[in-house]
C-alpha cells in the first residue's frame, strides 16, 4: 500500500513542521 505510506509520510512532516514551529516561538519568547 504506497499511498498508505505516503499518507504516513504527510502526517509526520506535518507534526514535525508544527512542532519546530512552537519550539521557534519558545526561543523567541524567551528573547
């Protein structure tokens, strides 16, 4: 099942991208 795998794929580069995202505004905050 590629798409399956693809899907996976999406929905962790997604949680990545958000979780750097708040980690940014952390470092930001604490500036």
């Amino acid at each position: 099942m590629e798409i399956f795998r693809i899907n996976e794929l999406v929905i962790t580069v997604g949680a990545l991208k958000s979780r750097r995202l708040q980690f940014g505004h952390i470092l930001r905050n604490k500036e």
